[in-house]
C-alpha cells in the first residue's frame, strides 16, 4: 500500500517545507500521534509525555532499590552480620512510603488525565465546522449536515476540514461499536450504536492525516481506515462548493454505457450517485469517487486497476465485506469503470 508518511521527510527538511506539506508531500499520509496537528492531539501528547517520564523514573527506582537491597542482602551474608534490631521497622516505614507515593502519583495522573479529557471536550468558542460521521461495517459514512438539503454533503472514508477551525464531529454507528482515531488531530472516540458522541479537533496545518478504527468491529477491522484531509480555508470552502454539485453528466458514449451498467445493475441497489436515480444509502455514496484517495475505506489506491479489482472480487480484497462480487461482461466493465473514474 503506497500510504508512505512524510514526516520522515519533513523531519530532514527544514521549514520551507514543513510550512506546505500538501504540495512538497502531496499524497503522503501523516500517521503519528507523537506529531501533533492540532492543539488537541498536542494535549494527549503531553499527557503521554508526562506519563512516560513518571513511569521511567519510578521503573529506575524500583529496579535500582532491588539492586541495591540485593547487594545489601550478599554483603552482610559474606560479613557474617546479623539483622539490626530495627530492620522491621525501617521495612514497614519503606512500604508504607512506597503505598503513599503511589497513590500520589495515580491522584495527579488521574487528575491530569481528566483536565486533558475536558480539554478535548470543551466546545470552542469561534462558529465550527459540523462533520457528522458513522461507522458501519466496514467503512466510514461522513456528512457535513445543512438545513438545506440541497446543500447536504453525504461523502465516505475521507473527512476534509479547513485548517485553524474547530471541528465538531458527531459520531454514531449504524451496527457495532467502532472507534474513530486520528492521532495527529485528537484522541479516539467510540461511535456507539444509537447513541452521540462528539469530538472536537482544529487543524494547525494542512495535509493529510491517516485515521483508523480502533476498536475490534470484525472480520475487516484493519481495513477500516480513512483520511482527514486538512485544506487552507479557502481551499476548503471550494472542495465544500464542489462537493454539493451533483456528479457530472457522461461526456461520451463510453461514460454514457458506463453509466447505463451502473444504473441497470446491481450497483444501484447499493450506491448513491447525486444527480442519477440511484439513491441508495445501503454502501458508500459515489457521487465524487474519483476525487477520492482510496476504495474500500483505506485499503486500496483509487486506481482504474484497483477499482476493477475490488468491483469483480471485493471478497478476494476484503473477505466479510457487503460489497458481492460482480460479473461484469469485459465491454461492461471498461465502460462502467470509465464512468465512476468521471466521477470527480
Ligand atoms: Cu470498525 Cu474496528
């Protein structure tokens, strides 16, 4: 899978191209939750951060007291001493210490933990941006709501977003419990059959950032992935404008039969295409697959080859998954595969 990230890249670059990702990278994936994109997910590193070095230094004490009562313990053995008076006491005064430091160190994880968690949840001040995102079985539903229906964006398997704005995400799952993890942007949240939850996360920087379902939903878990792309404002505000457009007409006759197996065939039982008849909300909405990175919720390149490769045998690509396979007459394929790489 060509999901390369570029943060090894950027790390040997300098600022130039730290500061335009998208077009010096454009393509890489960022993946890492110990490169913050957001204020958010620099909050969880921190914590991280933090727990990390609390951890090591009472590792280092533990195992240095175990050295050192060791070599205690061989020492008066070779010298013949006997155990001072005392040693009872001086041993219960080390463990009651030890209980006490303890309980102090969970208390201020424990407090810091919930100062970060409200951090997270804390709704920004300045007018967001509302996502509203689904889990299903196995890919990601994602809608950008508006009164207008019209206006009403329905997308899959990528989340775009304006840098410098708060997002809200609303999250729900349509079967099982799924969890929705970005880790440049934020910590994980579960999307729970039935039930809201929010997450909230403003990028610092445009580019692409990988995300993941972090909680075991079945046969194609690892294969439930999906891409924040983070836009300049303007940038976004033009893919929003796009978005809402319908798909476009068939520009020639190959498009035009392509079209005809989409909407003649099982295709249309599942998928929606805006703009066509089918209107489906069982799979994936198809209106701009094309503008799209990836197929199959981050598990394929959005190639022609791919795509003819996940339409005739999905199960060969992702067994378990809804999509059946598809036997397509060679000429029907071509035709078919022509339209949906038009849907842009
Ligand atoms: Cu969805 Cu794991």
């Amino acid at each position: 899978m060509p999901v390369r990230p570029c943060s090894g890249v950027r790390r040997m670059l300098t600022g130039a191209i730290a500061a335009a990702p998208l077009t010096a990278c454009r393509g890489a994936i960022d993946q890492s939750a110990l490169e913050p994109g957001s204020p958010q997910a620099a909050a969880v590193l921190d914590l991280w951060w933090f727990a990390l070095a609390v951890a090591a230094g009472v590792y280092a004490l533990t195992i240095g007291a175990l050295f050192w009562a060791l070599w205690r313990a061989r020492r008066r053995a070779r010298l013949g001493e006997a155990l001072p008076h005392d040693e009872m006491r001086k041993k219960s005064i080390a463990v009651i210490g030890a209980v006490v430091a303890t309980v102090v160190i969970l208390l201020v994880f424990f407090s810091y933990d919930v100062s970060v968690s409200r951090t997270l949840r804390v709704p920004a001040a300045e007018p967001h941006l509302l996502v509203r995102v689904t889990g299903r079985r196995w890919w990601w539903k994602v809608e950008y709501p508006d009164s207008n229906p019209s206006r009403w964006v329905t997308d899959a398997n990528e989340i775009h977003i304006p840098t410098g704005r708060p997002v809200l995400v609303e999250l729900t799952s349509n079967d099982v419990i799924h969890s929705l993890w970005i880790p440049n942007l934020g910590g994980k949240k579960d999307l729970i059959p039935k039930y809201k939850d929010t997450l909230w996360f403003a990028a610092n920087r445009p580019g692409v950032y990988r995300g993941q379902c972090a909680e075991f939903c079945g046969h194609q878990h690892a294969k439930m992935a999906l891409h924040v792309v983070a836009h300049e404002p303007a940038e976004f505000e033009q893919w929003l404008a796009h978005s809402r457009q319908p798909a476009p007409m068939p520009g020639d006759s190959l498009t035009l039969r392509g079209k005809e197996v989409f909407l003649s065939g099982p295709c249309v039982l599942c998928h929606a295409i805006q703009g066509t008849p089918a209107g489906s909300r069982a799979g994936p909405d198809l209106t701009h697959l094309a503008s799209r990175r990836t197929i199959a919720a981050g598990t394929l390149p959005n190639t022609k080859g791919n795509l003819a490769a996940w339409i005739t045998d999905p199960q060969g690509v992702k067994p378990g998954a809804n999509m059946p396979p598809n036997a397509l007459s060679p000429g029907d394929l071509e035709a078919l595969l022509a339209y949906l790489q038009s849907l842009r």
